[in-house]
C-alpha cells in the first residue's frame, strides 16, 4: 500500500464480512496538517461505499474538468458585471463634474481657494477616464484571456462533450473494469454467505428448539439435526467461495490501485493548469481593480492634495486688497487748467460715424477732376479759430477761417459732422467753430 495512506477500519466497512487484510480498499485522504481551513477532514466514519475507489465514483472527478469549463464562463460574467459598475460610476463622474463646473468657475470663490475647488472638477474628470479604462480593461483583456485559455485547453467532441473529460473518463472505465468485476462477484459470494450463515442460524434454532418439545419425535429430531448439518456444510463451500473471491480481488487490488491513481493523477495536472491560470487572471483583476496601486490615480490624488495645500490665506487677502480694497490705485481729483488740445486727444469718437450716414441731395462733378464730387446738403454755417489736421481717415482737415456746413449736431464727445466746400464729409471737434451770422 502506498505509503501516507491509511486504511479505513470503520466497524461499517467489517459488517459485510470482509476481512481486516481487505481493510486498504477504503483509501481515506492523507493526512495534511498544513492544509487550509477552508478544506474539512474526511470524517472517519463516512461511509466507505462513497469512496473513489468504489465503481463509479470517480465520476466526479471527470465532472469535474466540464465543470471548469463552465466557471471560466462564470468568471468573465461575473467581472463583466463588475465592469458595468465602473462604467456606471465614470459616468456618474462625468456627469457630476459636468454640472458642477460651471457653477465653481462662475462661483466669487476667488484665489488659491478657488483653484483648490477647481482641482477637485479636473481630478474627477480624470478619474472618470480612468475608471473607464478599468472598464475596458476587465471586459477586454482580462475576459479575453480566458476566451483564449479555454479554447486552448478545451477542444470539443462532434457528439458533445470535451475529449478532455473524456479521456480521463475512459481511463478511469479502463482502469476499474477489472476490479469491478471481481468486486461484484466478490459482493455476490458475499451475499450467498450470509444467506447460507442465516440458514445454519435458523436451523439451529430449530434444531435446539425441539430437544426441548417433548412432542417432536426423535427421527423428527435427527432430521431437524441433519438439516443444520447440511446447512452448515453448504455454509463453509460458499464461505471459501467467498474467501477466494476476496483472496482474487486483494490480489488485483495494488494494480488497480495504480492504475486508477495514474489517471487521478492526470486530471489533477490538467485541474493544476487551470488553478494556476484562474489565480493568475484574479491576481490581474486585483492589478486593474485595486486604486490603492494605480500610479495614475495615485497622480491624480496627489496633484488634488497639492492643490489643496496649496491654499493661502495671506495671498488671498492681499489680491483681495488690492483688486477690491484699499490697495487699488486712485487718480485723486486735482485742479486741471482747460486744454482744448489735451480734450480733443483723450476724447474718444463716438463708433458707427460713417459717411453712410449722411443724405446726399445732390452730386455734381468739378471741372478738370472726374474723382471729386460736390456735394450739396442742408446744414449750418461755421467758421473755424484754429487750424486742425484730421488723424483718421473719417475726419476733416481744415484751417483757421475755413468755412464748413454742419450737417449733425455735437455728439456726447464733442464730435460734429461737416462738409467742405470741396464736398468731403467728416468729423471735426465741435469747440474747433463757431456759427457764421449771416
């Protein structure tokens, strides 16, 4: 017997009448002391008849490749599923920092305070990306890993089934069927036996039972007598009948042993492949989904904290102070001689003074220039007292005693439209004429 194994001494595995030296047909588990404690003992009485090594208990074990199969599938649901959870939540971002941000940007937050706001918009639209691309990750990488580790270690039968499972289930058949056989002419002599040890019982009975009935005839007797001998001879040759099939069925026991433990041992090495990939996927999920570790989030976490430390008080104050308080500079009022020059230059002209504007009555061309044109308009007289050059192309230019027609009013900005008496319009300083009497 394989050494780290013990035999099963179970008083249920004796009532049937097998000998102890038949005791290593009921292998238990080995003994693991640093197992973990997720995995229970095998209890010592359970029942040997549900052991591997019993017909068609191995059964399980084959299930159990068509069973990883079906996880892998589970698997990429379930983190499907999660990934639908990180989109959600992006979204949910995105949609936060989306009605958020104008409302900060448009806030009187102001300064380092504001800024401080403002980062937790742009850390979050960051997150938002981020998140997304978990999302992805897990649908994509992650789940098309094991779309692809499946299709390698799992190839389909025509009729159904994998030629994994089936390979291991036709070894299994192949490595029982002998012992199956001797097992169950083993279970027959067995059940002759007892039958036979139940008969010498009741023959006993009947036999002690009328030695003490005086009505029972004494050839009555010796026939009661001759039926528990027979009995009991009939009991001894199916007895060694059954000690023979049980002496075959140790004798084949080593080898079957082997041989259904080569092929277990196959199914783990294939069981050991997948355990071994699915830790690897979860240890890439735990990669993608712990935030704890991801540099790019770290980054955004780190760049929102040195926003907010970034705040201060003092420099907020003080760009307070000089934007809105006593630190903003002021022109205050001192006496001012009048400059007509000085007022012409900062005086700003009014927009929208266009020639357009002006109502042309009447155009008639001079002699010896086809490009100049008079024109005549109703207006007022005035005469100019200072000489002026125009500065944009929509002013006049004139000398002192040239005379003008005015043709719209002072403005606001002491602005006056006019024409020359070579028909040109424009503006000209109001406070640079006065009226001609007629």
């Amino acid at each position: 017997m394989e050494q780290g194994h013990r035999g099963c001494r179970s008083p249920k595995c004796f009532q049937t009448g097998v000998s102890e030296t038949s005791f290593y047909l009921c292998i238990s588990l080995p003994t693991a002391t640093a197992m973990s404690d997720i995995y229970s003992e095998v209890a010592e009485d359970e029942v040997c008849t549900h052991s591997f090594w019993m017909p068609n208990c191995y059964k399980s074990t084959v299930k159990r490749v068509d069973d990883g199969h079906r996880l892998c599938h589970e698997i990429v649901a379930c983190f499907q599923d999660r990934a639908k959870i990180e989109k959600q939540y992006a979204v949910q971002m995105e949609e936060w920092t989306r009605k958020w941000k104008p409302l900060v940007n448009g806030s009187s937050m102001y300064g380092s305070l504001l800024h401080a706001w403002q980062s937790f918009m742009t850390a979050t639209e960051r997150l938002s990306h981020l998140h997304t691309e978990i999302q992805k990750i897990l649908v994509t990488e992650d789940g098309e890993k094991i779309h692809d580790w499946q299709k390698d270690m799992y190839h389909r039968k025509i009729f159904g089934g994998f030629k994994e499972s089936y390979e291991i289930e036709s070894g299994f058949c192949k490595a029982q069927k002998p012992w199956a056989k001797k097992f169950k002419k083993l279970e027959k002599t067995k059940v002759a036996y007892h039958k036979a040890c139940k008969k010498v019982r009741l023959a006993t009975v009947r036999e002690n039972s009328s030695r003490t009935s005086p009505a029972l005839s004494q050839e009555k007797q010796k026939k009661l007598q001759e039926d528990r001998e027979k009995c009991s001879q009939d009991m001894q040759k199916v007895r060694q009948r059954y000690e023979k099939a049980l002496q075959e069925l140790n004798r084949y026991s080593p080898k079957y042993m082997e041989e259904m433990e080569l092929v277990f041992d196959q199914s783990q090495q294939f069981e050991r492949k997948r355990i071994l990939f699915l830790k690897q996927v979860f240890q890439s999920i735990h990669k993608h989904l712990d935030v704890s570790t991801n540099e790019k989030i770290l980054a955004v976490y780190s760049d929102l904290l040195q926003a907010i430390q970034a705040v201060n008080e003092q420099e907020d104050l003080r760009w307070w102070r000089n934007k809105h308080g006593p630190g903003m500079l002021m022109n205050w009022p001192q006496f001012e001689e009048w400059d007509p020059e000085k007022e012409r230059q900062i005086a700003k002209k009014k927009p929208g003074k266009e020639v357009e504007k002006v109502k042309l009555c009447s155009v008639k061309p001079t002699e010896g220039s086809a490009s100049k044109s008079v024109v005549n308009v109703p207006g007022v007289r005035v005469r100019a007292i200072y000489d002026y050059l125009g500065q944009e192309p929509d002013e006049l230019s004139f000398r002192a005693g040239d005379e003008l027609m005015k043709i719209e009013d002072e403005d606001e900005q002491g602005w006056c439209k006019g024409v020359t008496k070579q028909g040109q319009v424009g503006l000209y300083p109001a406070n640079y004429v006065v009226l001609v009497s007629d």
